[in-house]
C-alpha cells in the first residue's frame, strides 16, 4: 500500500516536473517571437476600442510592405470586437499573455520585454478611454503598462479616434496636449461622416498617413543603432508637432475633410 502510494506521489510529481517544462518551453516560444533581428525596424503597432480598429488588418499590412520592418500588435480587450485576429498576420499580444507568461522570478514580463523589443511604438487607433487613463498615467493593461514603461527616447505615435461630440468634449484637448507634452506625436484626427452617423472631427488618421509618418522614422535611422538615431527622429519629429489653438481645436496641415463611410 505504501509502495502504491509513493509509486504515485512520483508519478505526479513527474507529471508537474513535465507540465512545468511544457509551461518553460511555451514561454521561451513566446519569447522568442519578440527576437531582435539584427537590421530591422521593430514596430509595435497598440489598437484599443474605437471602431476604427476595423483598420488594424490594413495598417499591418501595409507597415509589412515597408522594407526591413517587423511588427506586432498589443490589443485591449475592447479592441479585439472590431478585427478578426485571422486577418491580422503578426503576434497580438494581449492582457491574457501578460499574466499568463509570468508565475515565478525568472520569467519575462511580458510589457517590458515588449517595451524593449520595440523601437516604435504606434497606438492606432487611441479611443477615448485610453487617451484619458495614458494622459494621467493609468497602467491597467498591457497596452497602457508598455506606453507607462515607455522610453521616450523612441518615438510614440498616437492617432487618436473618436466620435464629434468626444472630441469636442474639453478634456480631450487637455488630454491630447498632455500626451504632446510626455514628447509623444500627435498624428491628428481628420474630419469625415462617422460610422455613427455624424460628421466632423474625430475619425483616425488615414492608415496611408499613419505608414507615411511611420516612413519618416524608418529613413531617419540606421536599424541598427536605434537608439541613437530614434532620438534624432523623435527630436525632429517633435519640431513637427501639431498646435492647440484657445479653442482646443488642433490643427495639422494632413487634416482633410472625408466623407467616406468609416471609422
Ligand atoms: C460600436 C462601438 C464603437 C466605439 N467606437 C469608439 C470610438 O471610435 N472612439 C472611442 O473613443 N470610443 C469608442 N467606443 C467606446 C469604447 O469602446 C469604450 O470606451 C471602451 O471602454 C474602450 O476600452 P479600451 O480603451 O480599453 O479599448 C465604442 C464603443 C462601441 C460599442
């Protein structure tokens, strides 16, 4: 009876050994997806609640096409309704990865080796709520846990995304110019007829001006020596910053008026 016993207290304990190195081998998998391959430009691309997280397929897409570019996604969980992740073709990261990587010392946490991987960091789209919690530093996911870990020596891009009336609301302009002043880079909202129905500002950038200011980081600098050169970007870049005027209203000469039908 006793031999049964320990026979089978060493089998679990074999068992636990064996899932133990199963759970080992899965995170160093998945931290192998966030390697740094020597001459490329590391994007990490944050996508949060707007509808205009529809875009998410296409601006990955389109970042793919740019010669030496890697990227990957960091989602909230409200974003996840408005994009199918099988249209996606990169790693989201997501809260679940977060606390599901970590159980002990040794392992990787999960925002700071994203927030090391990557050498831009582009939030599109930045929905309200979120603007709100990065603007008073609130860090209650992964993707607002990079943006507070966030080495403001690379460049932070973020287009915000929202309907009129919360655009228009007083503290988005105070929330948007604290964000400027934390030295990230506004890629201003453009007006157009919203899925809601209503029309005027608050619709994400176009993902073809989002690319194209992405672009000006990729020809600034050497991949290999990023952070150097991130700098220079992020510094040159912040010359270019948008303005608010008393109104709160800001104004950016990419800003066009759209009437197509999206987010
Ligand atoms: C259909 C739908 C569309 C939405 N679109 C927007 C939007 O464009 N901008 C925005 O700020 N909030 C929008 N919201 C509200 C956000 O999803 C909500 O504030 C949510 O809590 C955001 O969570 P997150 O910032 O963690 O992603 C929308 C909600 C729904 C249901």
């Amino acid at each position: 009876m006793q031999t049964h016993e320990s026979d089978s207290a060493s089998t679990n304990s074999l068992e636990r050994k064996s899932l133990e190195q199963k759970s080992l081998e899965q995170k160093s998998l998945e931290h192998q997806s966030l390697d740094q391959t020597p001459g490329v430009f590391r994007v990490l691309v944050g996508v949060t609640g707007s509808v205009a997280a529809l875009k998410l397929p296409v601006l990955v897409s389109e970042l793919l096409q740019l010669s030496g570019v890697d990227v990957r996604v960091v989602t909230t969980e409200h974003a996840k309704h408005f994009y199918s992740a099988a249209d996606v073709p990169v790693r989201i990261y997501s809260d679940s990865d977060e606390w599901e990587m970590w159980t002990r010392r040794s392992d990787p946490v999960l925002h700071i080796e994203l927030r090391r991987w990557a050498q831009l960091f582009v939030i599109a789209p930045l929905d309200a709520n979120t603007l709100a919690k990065i603007s008073n530093g609130i860090c209650d996911n992964l993707l607002t846990c990079v943006v507070r870990a966030w080495d403001t020596s690379r460049p932070l891009l973020f287009c915000p995304a929202m309907n009129t009336a919360m655009w228009s609301h007083p503290v988005t302009a105070e929330h948007v110019s604290r964000l400027r002043a934390f030295g990230y880079r506004e890629i201003p909202c453009i007006s157009k007829k919203l899925v809601c129905g209503d029309e005027g500002k608050g619709a994400m950038a176009e993902v073809s001006t989002i690319v194209s200011v992405i672009k000006q980081y990729l020809h600034l600098q050497e991949p290999d020596h990023p952070r150097t050169h991130d700098s220079d970007a992020h510094m040159t870049h912040m010359t270019h910053t948008t303005h608010s005027t008393h109104t709160g209203h800001r104004t950016h000469p990419e800003s066009t008026v759209k009437q197509d039908q999206d987010g």
